[in-house]
C-alpha cells in the first residue's frame, strides 16, 4: 500500500514534467505514449510505476489501433473533417485517459483506509467498465488489466475517458 503511494506520487510528479513538454507541436498520444514507454521500460524504475505506464501504453495501443481500423474502413472513402474527428478524438481520449489514471491513483494515494481505497478502486473500476467507447466484444483484450490484481490499474481499454473522467469526478464529491 506504502509502495503503491510512493508510486502514485512519482506518477503525478511524472504528469507535471510531461506537461511541461507538452508544449510543442507533437499528437498528444504520441507524447503521453513515449514518456509512458520510456518509464515502462526502465528496469531501474519502481514496479508498480512501471505496470502504471505499461497500462498508459497498451490503452494509448488501443485507442491508435482502432483509430487505424476506423481510417482504414475500406467500403467508403473519408472526407478530410472525418479523418481529423478521429485524430482528434485519439488525441483526446489519450489525453482523458492519462488524466484518469493519475486521479486515480491521486485519489487512491489520498485515501485514509483499505475501506477508503476499495471505494476509490470501485468507482473507478465501475466507470471504466460502464463507459465503453467502442463496444468492443474480444474480452481478452479489453479486460486484460480490468481482472488482475498485481496490476494498480484494473481499467478497461475500451473505455470512454471522457465520459468515465466525468462520472467519477462527480462521484467523488
């Protein structure tokens, strides 16, 4: 639990530097997906705050793959604004993604209790769960942090980050 808020807070302190490189002209998921893989893959960093950035990578793969599957629909041709809402909404859901995660584990690191932490870990879960973005049916993928308990995040990958950001800000008024 100690470990888990060290990590929380070397993650939010991780956010404040990626942040500040936010500043240049590059796709916001490319961003978030080099920091979070750099982390990932430093053996010399902390356990848990490398499965936290493992998480970032495999959601930030998601969101790209299905992107690639929905500019690559080969029954009909995209107009130019179709082609920059599905860039755009890439952008963004990696952006609400990693902005969930870090309230998540602010939150969780916040927390006073096991009874405390469970709740924070629920809502969520829950929200995570209930906010699919693409109804996606292949369980494997989608689910694969959602049911493992050596891993922080037990998030969907088909989520929603906006809509589930929403819920549980409001839920944890």
């Amino acid at each position: 639990m100690i470990k888990l808020k060290k990590a929380a807070l070397a993650v939010i302190a991780l956010a404040l530097t990626a942040t500040t490189y936010a500043q240049t002209p590059q796709r916001v998921y490319e961003q978030i997906y080099r920091s979070s893989y750099k982390v990932a893959t430093d053996k010399s960093e902390d356990t848990e705050i490398r499965k936290i950035a493992s998480f970032k990578v495999d959601a930030i793969s998601y969101l790209k793959t299905k992107t690639l599957e929905a500019l690559s629909v080969s029954d009909k041709e995209l107009t130019p604004k179709e082609i920059a809402h599905l860039n755009s909404r890439l952008d963004s859901m990696a952006y609400y993604m990693y902005d969930y995660v870090n309230l998540y584990l602010k939150n969780f690191a916040k927390a006073a209790n096991e009874k405390e932490q469970d709740r924070v870990k629920k809502i969520f879960r829950d929200a995570s769960i209930n906010n699919p973005l693409y109804g996606d049916k292949d369980d494997e993928v989608i689910l694969a942090y959602y049911n493992r308990e050596d891993y922080p995040t037990q998030f969907s990958l088909d989520t929603n980050w906006i809509v589930a950001l929403e819920e549980v800000k409001k839920q944890l008024k």
